[in-house]
C-alpha cells in the first residue's frame, strides 16, 4: 500500500499543487527522474516545465534539482 501525504506548507504552493501531484503520483510508474518520467510528464501535463519553473521561482522552490544518493 502506498499513500501520499501533502503537508500544510504546500498551501502557498496551490498554483502549482497540480503539478506537484501529477509528478508524484508518476514516481508509481517511474521512482527516478529520468527520460521515462519526463515523458509520463509530458503525456499527462504537457505543461508541466513552466509549472516546475514557477515552483522553482517561489521561496520553497529548488533549483538545481539532482537525483538523491541512495542511502543503504
């Protein structure tokens, strides 16, 4: 079973809310952010790079998104 829980932080985030949905409800299909998820992305949200940049742009945005080291 898997969930998603949105904290209430997320509240000053509601123009982009959509896209911060769609792109987690995609890590079921695809965990990493790599080709196979840009594409699900852009089957799902064609716009979802301007929504990602507005995130970005805003306090809690991170720019410079990499790929977290796995911990083991």
């Amino acid at each position: 079973m898997a969930c998603l829980i949105l904290g209430f932080e997320l509240t000053p985030l509601l123009p982009c809310l959509e896209y911060i949905i769609v792109h987690e409800l995609l890590h079921f299909k695809e965990r990493q952010h790599n080709d196979r998820f840009k594409a699900l992305l852009d089957t799902q949200m064609p716009d979802w790079r301007s929504r990602r940049d507005l995130l970005n742009r805003m306090p809690l945005g991170q720019e410079n998104w990499k790929q977290r080291e796995k911990i083991t």
